[in-house]
C-alpha cells in the first residue's frame, strides 16, 4: 500500500495511491483523516491523477525529527576515505547517529537551495523509514512492529561545511537539505531494496547500492535509536548511503530511485 500527503488548490490531504489497470496511470484516492493519527480513515470516493491540474504531491510526513546514519555502509565508509574526507577506513562498530529538524524536510519537485555559506554540496541516496506508533525502549526482534513504511530520501550535505562542523549541524540539518517522497510504501523487502540514483537524466552507478549491505540493520537502527529517543508517529531514520556521494550544482535534477517506492526528483538552486 502507498500512502501519500497532497495539496489540491492549496488545500493539504492523504491519500492512498492505486495504479489503474485500464491505463497504467496512479491516481490518488483521497482519505477523510490523517492515517497517522487514532482515528480510522476511510476514503472519500474523490480520485485524482497524480499529474491532475492543481494536484502537488508534498512529502509524505512532516517528522518531529529526523535522525541519520553515516558510515552505515563499507562502500560508502571507503569512499569517503579515498576521497581525503574521512580517516575512517572501516565502517565503524558503534553507530554513527546525527539529526536533521523538521524545517529541513522538502517535498517532491521541491527546489534544493545551496546556502550561501557553502561551495560543495553532495547528494547522499537512501530509504528512509517511517515510523508509524510511538517507540521507546524497542527491542530488536520487535523493532518492525513500528514501522508504517519506507519512502526515499536525499541526504543533502555540505560537504565543505562538514570538514569544519565536528556535529554536522549546519552541514545536515540546513533548510531543504532532506527531500522525502513520492509516498510511503509499507510493503517493501527493507533487508535486501536496491537504491539508485541519477543526474540531469544519467544514471550514476557509483551511487547505488542495497540495503542488503547495511552495517546496522534497520531493526537495530530502531532498537538503538529509542533507547535515549521517544519515537512519535510520523518521525523519520535515514538509514545510510550506499556507496559514492557527488556534488550537486545550481540547475541539476537530481533523481533517488528506491525499488518498489518510485523516484524522488528535485532540482537544485542557489540561495
């Protein structure tokens, strides 16, 4: 099932997104609630084309918080060594943990604004996890139970900035520097889901990679994360890069590909 969040003339709602057999089109039907929440939801019988007049798919939540994993996989851990941004070889034993807020949360289509302050910002492809009922002090083998679903994200970083913010404030939690969507998918294979990634059309094979090769699986992600943070519905874990990060320039598509969820496209600014 996949889950979308939408505007129409201006006006924000959820939807569940169906593919109609006749036409091969996705279409949103719309829901009378907020599938986040207590209260059961039900559609309304309106349905709307995706790419309908007036229609503007947002992303999929608005999280209290946003945590990240870096160095979450060996390729990716290597690669920022051999590039000279990290002395850490071996993708380290212990998690590496940091925050985005909820400002730094765009949409699809969204615009992704280079901060003035910043010369070198890097796309990083993910999954991202969805949690969907609150999470404190989750066991692992329990740590599913929560999940409503998965949806892709960029990772925008600065990588200039990074070299000299030892917490990565400013260099992972700038506005527009996490785009989520198009939706939240529930079914999803997490242990083995490729991710890919493209530039201004061009597929960029050096960036992609599978979930299969995660250093810290996404339940231990879960279980590890709500030992000193509550969980709320709604909140996010991006569950680390797969393999090469590259710079993103004023003017540049980029597009994240995770199988069974879609694409997530947006274009890059100045600031």
């Amino acid at each position: 099932m996949r889950i979308a969040r939408f505007s129409l003339n201006d006006k924000v709602r959820y939807a569940f997104v169906q593919t109609d057999q006749n036409d091969g089109k996705d279409y949103l039907v719309a829901l009378d609630g907020f599938p986040l929440g207590p209260q059961e939801v039900k559609p309304t019988g309106e349905r709307y084309a995706v790419d309908s007049d007036g229609i503007r798919l947002l992303a999929p939540v608005i999280p209290s918080k946003v945590f990240g994993l870096a160095k979450n996989y060996q390729a990716h851990t290597e690669f920022m060594a051999n590039k000279g941004l990290s002395d850490i070889k071996v993708a380290p034993e212990e998690m590496v943990i940091f925050t985005k807020p909820s400002t730094s949360v765009i949409g699809p289509d969204d615009p992704i604004v280079i901060p003035s302050f910043s010369n070198d910002m890097n796309y990083e492809p993910e999954v991202a996890v969805v949690i969907g009922r609150i999470a404190k002090n989750v066991p692992v083998e329990k740590a599913m139970d929560y999940v409503l679903g998965y949806t892709c994200v960029n990772d925008v970083t600065l990588r200039d900035v990074q070299g000299f913010d030892p917490m990565w404030t400013r260099a992972k939690g700038f506005d527009t520097s996490c785009p989520l969507g198009p939706w939240i998918q529930t079914d999803l294979d997490w242990s083995d889901t490729h991710i890919g990634f493209s530039l201004n059309g061009e597929v960029v094979p050096e960036a992609a990679g599978t979930t299969a090769g995660l250093i810290h699986s996404i339940p231990a992600q879960i279980a590890a994360i709500s030992q000193f943070s509550t969980l709320l519905p709604g909140d996010v874990i991006l569950t680390g890069t797969p393999n090469a990060s590259g710079t993103l320039r004023p003017g540049d598509e980029a597009i994240v590909h995770v199988e069974s969820i879609g694409d997530l496209r947006n274009v890059v600014v100045r600031g």
